[in-house]
C-alpha cells in the first residue's frame, strides 16, 4: 500500500493545505530553489546549528539538514491534533502525581506493578513528594506519525527532556529569509513566540515562597552535550541566565547562582540533563556535573526542577501502550490520539507473534531512543533478523513491536529535485496555569530514499512546520480559537474530535 502524500491525492490533485505554496512553487525555478538550499546549509553553518553523534569517529558536530520545502497541515487539522495533545499530556501529569502517590491505577490492575517499581526511571525518593502545582512533565514533546487523511498516531512521548524547538524556530527564522515572498502570500500561524510561552510557563510553576518575579535558570551538562546549542539558544531567547552544575550552590536547601555581584537565588531550574546526574548526594555519587544538596533543596519546596525529578517513567516505551487506558482512567474520556498498535513482549501471546513475524514488524528496546536499538524488519537482512531474534528471546520484556506503518510522505527537495519522503511531527506541550501549545512542531524528515527513520542521529533532516491561520473555510471550532486552555479544567466537549 502506497504512503499517503501530503501534498497530492491518488489523483494527482493538490490537497487544500497545499494549494498557495504549489502555486508559488510553480512559478520558482529549480536553480533558485537550489541556491536557496545551498544558501540555508550556510545560514545554519555559520549560526552553528549542529548535532552532535558520538561513536561513528570523525566529526561528531555535523550539520542538521534542512529542508526548504514546508511541510503544511491546515487550521482544522491541527484543531484536532492540539485537542488530543492537551488530552494526553494532561493524563501523563495525572498518571505521574498518581504513581508517587496514590498508586490507585496500579491498584485497579490497568497497569502492572512492576512495571513502575521495577522501572529504572521510577524515582522512589519523589514518593509522596507533592510538586509544585502538581505538575510534573512542563515541556512535552509527543511525537506524531500519519498515515492517511485523518489518521495521526502517537509515536512516542517525550516527558522528560524533549529536545528539537530550537530547530523548529530556527526552521522558521530560515524560510522567512529566503523566502519572505511566500508569508504574503501564504498565511502561516506564528511559532516565534514559544520563549515567551516557555518562560511564561516556567514562572507559573514556580514554588509558593519565591519572588514576585521567579528567578529561573537553565541547567545544562556543558559544551559536550548533543543538544548543547539548542540550551544556548533557548537560555538567550528567554533572557535567563544558563548556567552548569559548578555554577550553582546550595545553602540552607536553598539554590543560587554564582555572579559577578555574588549569589543571586534561582527558583526555577530549567533542566537539561537527566536524573542520575542532578545531584551526587542523591543520585550518582560519580557525578562532576550536578549540584550537590539540589534534590534536598527540592524536596523542601524551596525550588522547582522543570521537567520534575522521576518523570521519565512515562518515556518509558513499556509505559507507552498503556497511555490510552490512563486517559479513561484519570479522564474519564476516550483518547482522541491512538496509539500504533503495539506488542508487549512480556506477554507470551505477544512474544509468540512477533518471533513469528520478526521480518513484517519494527521492534524497539524499551529504554531506546535516538532510533538506535531497533529492528525494522522490512529493511533489515536475514542475519541481522536473527541476530535481533537472539535478543528478543534471551530478554522478550526489554522490547515492544509495531507493525510498519506506511508513514506519509512530504515533497522533499533533494539532488534529483522534489521527491516524496517519510516525515513525522513533535510538537511541543507547556503544562502551567494553562496548556500552551505553538502551532505546529518540529518535522523530520527522512532523507534517505525508502528510510522510515527520521532522527537526526539516523540521517534524518528537518522541516519547517506551517499551520495555516484559519479562514472562512478552514476556522477551527469555537472552543479552539483561543490561545490557552486552563491546565486543570475540565474537557468534557473533546470527546467529539477523535482523531
């Protein structure tokens, strides 16, 4: 079965989202398409927007490809997606407070027990720890696959430290350079104002005995990290100040900076480095990156830590399957996003069927990420099929399996000219007084012909994403025009926008 084009129907005709760019497309020539393309790899080279891989020798800091061809969902389209993504990231909030707390989803059997406590990203020091304003995951990032008109699947979800926006705004910045004949003519939603909303966000999260005006700073582990430019650019677009473990210093379980006219205290802390690495008195001792004394400093109220320590149990691709019930569970709705179906190995029945159609199935390590530590049976040959069997069977409850979906292809302009290739989307989930969402995400792109997988790490590349401002045509319903829903108000009504 063919993947479903973005831009054209079985036809031949442009879709609606479509049809203002392939009119400009139409008149542009390929050889100023191609300098524009060649003129995009150097804007990204000289602003430095690399990422970096490690393990493969030479160079670690490569360049993130680009692509000049948007990828363009309409406002109605993206109505539904930002009602399903409110919904799922407000039940992973509810799900994380209710396994630090009352546990009564574990109790009620929806989810097995070991699963959490067994888990290495449960965190048992934050339980019965009440964070401030009960919110645990601020920043989320879920990621969104398509295979048909109006059909979008979660992929996974990035509760923990989502990376990309940096990319997204960056992407955007790029296309109104080189192309800024083509925002008058098309009407694209504004994606430049997320810093403001981050920051926002942030502030709203903070303790109840800070400042009128919270302090907030973002913790990076350093110039080695791979996303290393993405927290330089965040911290200067916020205005905040960015800042390593040997920067802060607990006194009195209060945290504080060090600067040039002394010690200035932080409410907030942005983090951008996992769990095991935050504070050496609490987690790994070997740490040269932490902050001595941050967790207890934490745990008396007296800072908040974005996103909250222990979230990384709903990163978890073993917790993933689950996401659905937990909606009807803490929501009392029916999940407006599904779920690829998926295979939990540690059921017999489950194992039995992916061992038998290994060649047919993607199988994915439950702690992976960054497309490594996966199978995709259809690209894979006999022997790395059997060598991938070998793991399975020697640990089936490290693994879950999806079939292949036919992942919808965007108009990708490569050496040959436009040429379909596979995308998805992660857009970006602010959890505060009120859910933020900027329209849109960040899509990558898989540039290799035929190749599924779209990290960066794996050879993928990145588009910008244009939501269309909605017109008479295309006006999203009422109760979505505004900019912010309420965190904790109820969403009755979205049960009629199933995606």
């Amino acid at each position: 079965m063919p993947a479903f084009d973005e831009m054209t129907d079985a036809a031949g005709a442009i879709r609606a989202p479509y049809r203002g760019y392939a009119q400009w497309l139409q008149t542009a020539q390929s050889d100023r398409l191609q300098q524009r393309r060649h003129e995009a790899d150097t804007l990204f080279r000289r602003l430095g927007i690399t990422f970096a891989v490690y393990g493969e020798g030479g160079d670690t800091e490569r360049l993130i490809p680009f692509d000049i061809v948007p990828r363009i969902l309409s406002a109605s389209e993206w109505a539904r997606l930002r009602r399903g993504l409110e919904q799922r990231v407000k039940a992973l909030n509810a799900f994380l407070d209710d396994i630090y707390h009352d546990k009564a989803i574990l109790r009620e059997g929806k989810i097995p027990a070991d699963l959490i406590t067994g888990n290495e990203q449960y965190t048992a020091a934050m339980a019965g720890f009440k964070v401030p304003h009960g919110i645990y995951s601020h920043i989320a990032g879920i990621d969104l696959v398509r295979t048909g008109e109006d059909e979008f699947f979660v992929l996974e979800d990035n509760a923990r430290t989502p990376s990309g926006v940096s990319y997204m705004l960056e992407n955007r910045e790029a296309m109104m350079r080189l192309f800024p004949e083509l925002f008058g003519a098309v009407r694209v939603a504004p994606v430049g104002h997320y810093p403001d909303a981050l920051l926002q966000t942030l502030r709203e999260c903070a303790p109840p005995n800070c400042n009128d005006e919270p302090t907030v700073a973002l913790l990076t582990p350093g110039v080695f990290n791979s996303a290393y430019f993405e927290h330089v650019f965040l911290a200067e677009q916020m205005g905040i100040e960015l800042v390593e473990g040997s920067d802060l210093v607990v006194r009195d379980n209060r945290v504080y900076m060090r600067m040039v006219g002394g010690l200035k205290r932080v409410d907030v802390l942005y983090r951008r480095l996992d769990d095991a690495f935050l504070d050496p008195q609490a987690f790994r001792k070997d740490s040269m990156i932490g902050v001595p004394g941050l967790f207890a400093a934490y745990k008396a109220g007296n800072i908040t830590i974005t996103n909250a320590v222990g979230t990384g149990v709903a990163d978890d691709k073993s917790i993933y399957p689950y996401v659905p019930e937990m909606v009807r569970f803490y929501l009392a709705e029916e999940p407006l996003l599904a779920n690829v179906p998926t295979y939990i190995l540690r059921r017999p029945d489950d194992l039995k069927y992916t061992l038998e159609h290994l060649p047919e199935l993607v199988v994915k390590e439950v702690h992976g990420s960054g497309g490594y530590g996966m199978l995709v049976g259809p690209r894979s040959s006999k022997a790395e099929i059997e060598a991938f069997r070998a793991k399975i069977i020697a640990k089936p409850e490290a693994y879950i399996a999806q079939p292949t979906l036919a992942l919808s292809t965007c108009p990708t302009f490569v050496d040959q000219g436009l040429a379909p290739r596979h995308v998805d989307l992660r857009p970006f989930v602010l959890s505060g007084n009120t859910t933020r969402i900027v329209p849109g995400g960040l899509t990558r792109v898989a540039l290799r012909e035929g190749s599924l997988v779209v990290n960066s790490s794996q050879g993928g590349g990145t588009k910008d994403t244009w939501i269309l401002e909605p017109g008479p045509l295309d006006a999203p319903p009422a109760d979505m025009q505004a900019a912010d829903t309420p965190t904790g108000q109820a969403q009755s009504q979205t049960s009629s926008g199933a995606v």
